[in-house]
C-alpha cells in the first residue's frame, strides 16, 4: 500500500508516516517536510490547499489518500479570519484534492479524509454514533461541508472514509500537550461543571484505526473515530492526575472565564460529546487502548 498524505507534519500526520513505507507528502514547504520527515524516506511536493490543486505527479503509484490538513481549530482566537482559514482549509482544500483524484488515471482506490467529532455539537443527552444528525453551529457546519467535499469522490469510484476525530492523546503534542503544565504543577482541575462528556482516543487506535479502514473494504463513510469509553470531564482529570501521581483538588474553572480566556473556542471545551465508535467495532477493528488510565500511563505515566 502506497500511501499519499496531506498534513503530514502535523502531530498526527508524523505517527502516521511512520507506520508507511516510502510515503508522498503534500506540504507548503516541501524541502521543510521531508527534512522534518527525513526518518521516513518521504517524498514532498508543494501545495497550498486553498489555491489550487495539487500536482498530479504526486499520485503516481499511490494507493491510498491519507486527508489530515486543516488550519487548526485549537491555535488562537476564533477571528473572523480565524474562521474563514478553518473553513476554507478543509472545504475548499477537499474540493481540490478531490478534483484532482477525478482527472487522474489510475485513481487511488481509497480516500482516508478527516472529520471531527464537532459535527455533533453540545449533547450532553444523548449517545452519539455514526447515524447521528448533525448539529447546526459553525463547527458542525464545517466538518459537514468538508464531509461532503470528499464523499464526492465516491462518484467516481474511489471509497471514500471520515473518520470523525476525537480528542486524540499522545506524547509532545495534541490536546495533552496543552493539558500538562497545569497537571505537573498540581493545579490541574475540571473544566466548567464537570460533567460534560469527553471523545478522546490514543494516537496509536486513530493510526491504526485509519490504517485498517485504509485495508478494509467493509469500511466505508463516517466513522467516530473515538476510544470506546468516552469519560466526563471531572473523570479525565482525576484519571489524568492519577497517571502523573499529581493532585487534582483545585476546584473547576469556571465556564464564563473560558469563554473570557478563549472566546467562541470555549464552547468546544464545553461541549458535551458521548460519542461511540460503532461503525469501526463493527467492522471488525480491535481498539489497543479502549480505556482512559492505561491509556494514560502508556503516554504519560512513569515507565518501568
């Protein structure tokens, strides 16, 4: 399987070039790519995913699309700018990456392009899977247009995987990277009232889990790309605070000074997701870490 992948630089991109054997990088600055990715044998090309479509040469051979790149949602303030580059990243830069995979012959017989699990906004009621409506603010309408832009490609052949992204952990970077001075210093504690849900997954089930759908024809459309046992807020950080043996006393931060603090990203912070990866388990896939502390330990906790 020879794999082409966009966003390849990025926390989750590096874990999975390393698992490809001589993959393609498609990358704004290609010398700095295949420097950063030297390790891996990478080839880059040049692409600015809103201007145009990327080199066709680059998909000579390839088997399989790998579809991470996307400005990113956790970096800044939601600007009005802000928003339009995280829009315009994934929609339009889908849209590219699929017009180009129409034109081309042979075609990559699969399309591995991300989504997130924000497509389901704030539902603290209910259990979400895969056949879940969408949500109606901006960062479900995002991810929803930018399903919609790959999913074209199954109109000429090509299969097509979304897999809805949770709160991914792994080490030096992501979510607990920024979750971990806080931790160390034993000031870590809940967020708002606790008890909103949380979709986190290990870094190791999404590249294994993107992996397998790559391989599997049986697996096709939105996938949550999520461990099994989701956890509240309050339960993450006790679980968080446990693998560090750092307390976790400190009373929760209050809603309203995240939203001060951060502005419109609060609320993804906020948002109450019970997310289950179904289609995935039903297609056979075996999650490594499907529970929070051993997970944990494994990224964070103290090594033998």
């Amino acid at each position: 399987m020879r794999a082409l992948v966009t966003g390849g630089t990025g926390f989750v991109g590096k874990r999975l070039i390393s698992k490809l054997d001589n993959p393609v990088v498609l990358s704004r600055d290609p010398a700095k790519a295949e420097k950063a990715l030297s390790a891996y044998k990478v080839k880059a090309y040049a692409w600015e995913p809103t201007s145009g479509h990327p080199p066709a040469e680059a998909f000579e051979g390839i088997d399989v699309v790998f579809h991470l790149a996307g400005d990113s949602v956790a970096d800044g303030r939601w600007t009005k700018a802000k928003k339009e580059r995280m829009r315009e990243s994934r929609v339009q830069g889908t849209r590219h990456l699929v017009q180009v995979m129409e034109q081309i012959s042979p075609r990559p017989r699969v399309l591995i392009s991300a989504s997130a699990v924000g497509i389901y906004g704030d539902r603290p009621s209910e259990i979400l899977t895969e056949t879940s409506p969408p949500a109606s603010d901006y960062l479900a309408e995002i991810c929803e247009s930018w399903e919609r832009e790959a999913q074209a490609a199954e109109n000429f052949g090509v299969r097509v995987v979304n897999p809805r992204i949770g709160i991914v952990l792994g080490e030096k970077g992501g979510a607990l990277g920024k979750m971990l001075l806080p931790f160390q210093l034993g000031v870590g504690s809940p967020l708002g009232s606790g008890k909103q849900m949380m979709p986190w997954i290990h870094i190791d089930d999404l590249v294994g889990l993107m992996l397998y759908a790559a391989s599997h024809e049986n697996v096709r459309g939105p996938v949550n790309a999520t461990a099994p046992k989701p956890v509240s807020n309050t339960e993450f950080t006790h679980t968080l605070g446990k693998a560090l043996g750092r307390p976790t006393f400190f009373p929760a931060v209050p809603g309203f000074v995240l939203n001060i603090a951060l502005g419109e990203f609060a609320r993804v912070l906020l948002a109450s997701q019970n997310v289950v990866p179904t289609a995935i388990q039903a297609a056979g896939y075996q999650f490594q870490w499907p529970e929070l502390l051993p997970a944990l330990n494994n990224i964070v906790g103290k090594k033998p």
